[in-house]
C-alpha cells in the first residue's frame, strides 16, 4: 500500500495524473481488503479512513486528468467537475473516520491517523483551488 502511495506521489509530480490516479486507487483498494479482514476496531477505523482519503485522491487526480485531456483551459468538462464534487464528500468523510481514532495512547496508528488526518486537510484546499481553476459552478 505505501509503495503504491510512493508511486503515485512519483507520478503526479511528473505530471501523470492518469497515472496516479490508478496506483492511488489500488492503494484505496488495498486498504479497503484489509479493513475488512481487521479484527481490531481502531485499526478497522484507520484503514477505512485510509481508504476513503486515497479515493478522495483518486477522484482529484481523474478530475485533473480529463481536464487536461479537454485542454486544460476553463471551463472544465462537467466530468472532471463531478469528480472533484465526489472527491469533496469523499474526503469529507475520511476526515470523519480519521478524527474519531482515539489518539490517548501513542502508538503506530495514532501517528498514522494525524497524518492521513492532516493531508486529507490540505486536500481540503487542494479541491477548492482546483473547482477555482476549473470553473466549476
């Protein structure tokens, strides 16, 4: 899963959102499986909210994709702007599951929580600026 989460990192950087957007989204894959066969309730809680934020990622870097497949001027195709709509409840959600982890005890899954917790808040904004930059009403 986190090679996964590198590899799409590696591919938005070099401007391959199509790309990311697939490695973004077997990572999602991958953590919802394991969610699913985890006993322990915290670390069901975390992996489901892992799962939610990368598809929050996933549905960005779609977005992303077909609006530079129409030419990467505004207005957007209606697409790409539902996919950042689906994106913004996506990640809404993950910050719901991650912020309800009892974070009391340190440990592995709380470190994990914050993080996913604190990227899926700059995603926040990244949605915004890009249904700015696409025109999406």
């Amino acid at each position: 899963m986190k090679r996964l989460e590198l590899q799409a990192n590696e591919l938005i950087v070099i401007g391959d959102p199509n790309g990311a957007a697939q490695s973004i989204g077997k990572a999602a894959m991958m953590a919802g499986i394991i969610a699913k066969q985890e006993p322990d309730e915290t670390l069901q809680k975390l992996y489901t909210g892992t799962e939610v934020f990368f598809r929050t990622q996933e549905n960005g870097y779609r977005a992303l994709a077909i609006f530079e497949q129409a030419g990467g001027q505004p207005p957007a195709p209606n697409g790409a702007c539902r996919l950042l709509n689906l994106a913004k409840q996506h990640n809404s959600q993950a910050l719901k599951i991650l912020s309800s982890i009892d974070r009391t005890i340190p440990s592995n899954t709380t470190y994990q929580a914050k993080r996913y917790t604190t990227q899926s808040q700059e995603w926040t904004d990244i949605l915004q600026e890009l249904q700015a930059d696409f025109d999406c009403s």
